[in-house]
C-alpha cells in the first residue's frame, strides 16, 4: 500500500455507534470490511452489488479530520460517494431499506 505524506499513522480510534451500525448491516446480510484509520474512512460497505464508501460518527457534534476531509474531496472529485452515517435509521437508508 502506498501512504501519501499527509496520512498520519494514529491508533484505530472508532465511533461509539459503530458497534450497533455494523451489527445492524451484518444482520440484514450486508458485509462489513472495515478499514485502518490511515485510510481516511470506517470502512466498506458491500450490499447487493454495490459498495459503500462510510465514515460513521456518533450522533451529535462532530467534524471530520483534516484527512478524512482530504479523502472525502478525493472520492467526490471522483464521483464517489463519501457516506457519514450516525444511526442505524441513516444506515438503513444507504442500503435502501425503510426503517419506519
């Protein structure tokens, strides 16, 4: 894997709903691949022939890093995706399932 000079080599720090997120896409048989945080991004989300690019974050303030803003600017320019889910409902929704 090449790193650019702007990826910092941090602990995997993660979200506190990223446990009830993941058990929930598991749950509906969606496969979770989660990814290092030098990445820039939680992890990819495979459901049903398409894959998700997904930062989760806990409900409430936050900002993304420096680099995840870096990374979420690469995809766009792209014409990827970048998702930010915060709940379960928001996670249903990427996957198109009605959680009402």
């Amino acid at each position: 894997m090449v790193y650019n000079s702007c990826m910092s080599y941090t602990k995997n720090k993660r979200d506190k709903s990223e446990h009830e997120i993941v058990s929930f896409w598991r749950s509906v048989g969606a496969t979770w691949l989660e990814m290092p945080g030098e990445v820039g991004f939680d992890g990819l989300l495979v459901y049903r022939t398409l894959v998700h690019i997904v930062e989760i974050k806990s409900p409430g303030s936050w900002k993304l890093t420096p680099h995840e803003v870096e990374v979420r600017e690469r995809c766009e320019f792209e014409g990827v995706r970048y998702n930010i889910v915060e709940t379960v409902e928001e996670a249903g929704q990427l996957i198109g399932l009605d959680m009402l």
